[in-house]
C-alpha cells in the first residue's frame, strides 16, 4: 500500500510529519517498505509511505490517525496492490 501525506504549507516540517505517520503505521500493526519526499509544486512536497499490512485489517483507523497528525492537509491512500508469495 502507498499512502500520500501532504503537508499544510511549505512550512510544515516533514521531518516531525514522517516521525509521527511512521509510528502510527507501526502502531496500526503495518511495515514500513520505504518513504520518499516527492515535490508536487511550487516547492511543496509530499511524503510516500510504502508500506505492507495485513489486508484483513481495516484500513480506516490507520487512515483517520494519520489524518489527524497536525499541519498536514491531507493523507490518502494511492495505490494498494496483493503480495506475491
């Protein structure tokens, strides 16, 4: 699964926004694969999380608390694909 974390203002900083969504994953019983900071424009970014969880967990209480981590605009999942074993 990747989930896109956009920041409020170029202000935010992103350091303290990833620190937070990371330990929300863990807590909410997902692995972190890889995170990335991907400029959208005019010098905001967004931060990627790439992650794996168990996909009989409901996504919806992972979502509403990295929607409730302060100065960001919006957290949304945008892409979910199966493993492969």
């Amino acid at each position: 699964m990747k989930i896109r974390i956009m920041p409020e203002s170029l202000k935010s900083n992103l350091n303290l926004i990833e620190k937070k969504a990371k330990s929300i994953v863990i807590e909410e019983k997902g692995r972190i694969v890889k995170v990335n900071i991907e400029p959208v424009a005019f010098g905001l970014k967004a931060i990627i999380i790439q992650l794996t969880r168990r996909e009989d967990l409901d996504q919806d209480p992972l979502m509403d608390k990295l929607q409730a981590i302060e100065n960001i605009s919006s957290a949304e999942i945008i892409d979910v694909r199966r493993l492969s074993l």
